[in-house]
C-alpha cells in the first residue's frame, strides 16, 4: 500500500496533460492505447487528435473504408495494429450495438487486445483493478525490487504481471495504472532518469546496487533480416504511374507501392534493366536514372530494407492508370511517403 500511495501521490503533481485522461469512455480510452503501443506520446497525440475528430464515435470509425484508415495512420507504423483497430470497430458496432465490453475477460477476447490493453481499459474506464504492464512498468517494476528475469520472456511475463497486480490499488485501479505509466516515461526513464529527485530512491534495489544501466533484461532479439529494394517510380508522357496495393500477411499489408524489384543484394541500373520483372513490366525503350544517390536503409523490429528509387520514365504503360496528381490519396509506407516529398516538387 505505502507502493501504491508513493507513487499515486507523485502522480498527483506530475501527471501529464493529455486528451485522453479527460474522458472514461471506452472507445477513446482504447484509441490512444492502441496508438500509444510502439509509440511515444510526442508523436501519437496528433494522430489521436485527428482520429477522434474524423471518427468521434465507434461507429464512424466502423463505416470507413480500411484504405482511408491506414491512409490516416501512415507514419505510425505497426500498420496490422490499424487494421486490427478497424476490424474491432466494426465488430463494436454490428455485434455490440456501439457499447465496448467491460470487463477485462470479454475486451481481452476483441481482436488487436492483449492484455495490457484490456487491462488499461477495464481499470481505467470500468474501475476493473487489473494491473498494466508495457515497457514503461516492466522498467520501474524491475528496478525498485531489482529483478533480473528477462521481461521479454515467458517466465519474466508472468513474475512481472503478477507483481503489479499485488501492487495495484483496488479502490483506484486506473489512476494507479497511469500513475505507473507516467512515473515510467517521466521519471524513471531508460536513459538518465532522475534518480536524485526520486520518491522511490531509498528502497530500489537498482540505485542501491548500481544496476540502473543494466534493468530490466531484455533476452537477445531475434536476428535482423537484410532486403534488398528496387522501386520503379513510373512516369509516363502523360504524367500517369502505377501504384499497387500490398496484398498477404507480410509487411505493409493494405498499403499501395510503385512495382517492385527484390534483390539479394544492392544492384547496379544494367542488373536491373537485365531482370525478369523490369524486362516484363517494359517491354518498351524506357530512360531510367536512380533517384537516391545514397542507399536508403528502411529499419523494422526484424527487417533492414536496404532501398533503391528508380525513376522509370516511357511513353505509355498499359499498366499506369494512376494520375501523378492523385497519389497523395493512397495509403503508402513511411518509407515511399518520404520519397513522395522529395520527389514531387522536383516532378
């Protein structure tokens, strides 16, 4: 309890003013969660802003078209949590009449939810006492009792949600959770936090020991997968191009790209204009130039798309049905919309 009181008492000076701590209402609670899952709030406010301006309620989100949504989510990456968001919506308002479950067993059970997420929203919206663990309590946690399982492992799952759930305050369940959110992201912060001025300083075990740089464990990630990208930026006489959407389960799914060649390693523009796919989707004369003159290297959690713009210019495509003009409408990865502002004042 003297846990729980320490540190809902810091919150009380220190929280952070943010939209969504003004409202209880499920559907916003649950936005600015899923948003908030691999990214910081500096950059996901905005986002959340023009969501719940665009979709003020479940079922608006729930009407849209999924390629306005992704369209809307482009630059917040983890793209399957938009499309998981998506198909929850609908799922909301066709089968729940628009009312968010609420408890913790039936929000868990609703697509692109685990378990801090319900337990946020239960806690938060429902007064549920179901603790949160995400990255910012797994560092707190793991530092004040100095507690070396690996986070990112079965074992480490389970002793740490377990612990929160002992340190819970069951009459305010959601204000401790974000009390223990914040204290994470501002005060015990990955890098240099600030210990000195630290409410929790006299008994954690990490600034006692000296073990601050070293908590929490995190086991050793999965191995970096290198790919190669060729993007063949089409321009025809009459300003068209071809732009496709990214179909199956793999990166960028729902998203469109200008055609492209993957290759096992960095090609030249002979490699290129000599393989199968550029020879088939040009069998015409083509004026071709590398856009890039340095590699750009595109890093995701497990992939490092080491990437080539090739602007393909030719009289005519029976392919390119796109007008230049329109391209900014569709929904494409981070990655090609950088391009896109590079490339289209110089177009």
């Amino acid at each position: 309890m003297i846990f729980s009181n320490t540190l809902i008492y810091w919150y009380l000076q220190n929280s952070r003013e943010l939209p969504w701590r003004k409202t209880k209402n499920p559907y916003y609670i649950w936005l600015s969660e899923i948003m908030l899952q691999q990214t910081r709030v500096a950059q996901g406010l905005s986002y959340y802003l023009k969501f719940t301006s665009t979709f003020p309620t479940v079922f608006d989100l729930a009407k849209a078209e999924e390629s306005t949504v992704l369209k809307m989510w482009q630059g917040l990456g983890y793209y399957s949590r938009a499309r998981n968001l998506h198909f929850t919506a609908k799922q909301i308002a066709s089968d729940f009449n628009g009312e968010f479950p609420s408890t913790f067993k039936e929000i868990i059970k609703l697509k692109g939810i685990g378990d801090y997420t319900a337990s946020a929203i239960a806690s938060i919206c429902f007064d549920e006492p179901t603790a949160v663990v995400d990255g910012n309590v797994y560092r707190v946690l793991s530092r004040y009792f100095g507690i070396d399982t690996p986070i990112n492992s079965s074992a480490g799952i389970k002793e740490f949600k377990k612990l929160a759930q002992t340190l819970i305050d069951e009459t305010q369940p959601g204000t401790f959770n974000q009390a223990i959110m914040d204290f994470g992201a501002i005060q015990c912060k990955p890098k240099k936090p600030l210990c000195m001025f630290c409410p929790f300083a006299d008994g954690c075990v990490a600034l006692q020991k000296n073990l601050i740089e070293t908590l929490p464990v995190k086991e050793k990630k999965v191995k970096v997968r290198n790919r190669y990208f060729n993007f063949l930026v089409i321009k025809t006489n009459d300003n068209k191009t071809i732009l496709s959407e990214r179909k199956g389960k793999g990166i960028w799914q729902g998203l469109y790209q200008f055609p492209l060649v993957e290759s096992d390693k960095n090609i030249n523009k002979n490699e290129l204009i000599s393989s199968d796919e550029f020879v088939a989707l040009f069998p015409n004369e083509t004026t071709i130039s590398l856009f890039n003159k340095k590699e750009i290297v595109h890093k995701l959690s497990h992939q490092h798309l080491h990437t080539q713009f090739w602007i393909v210019e030719t009289a005519t495509s029976s392919e390119a049905k796109i007008n230049w003009s329109d391209i900014e409408k569709y929904p494409v990865p981070v990655l090609i919309a950088n391009f896109l502002k590079e490339y289209q004042p110089k177009k």
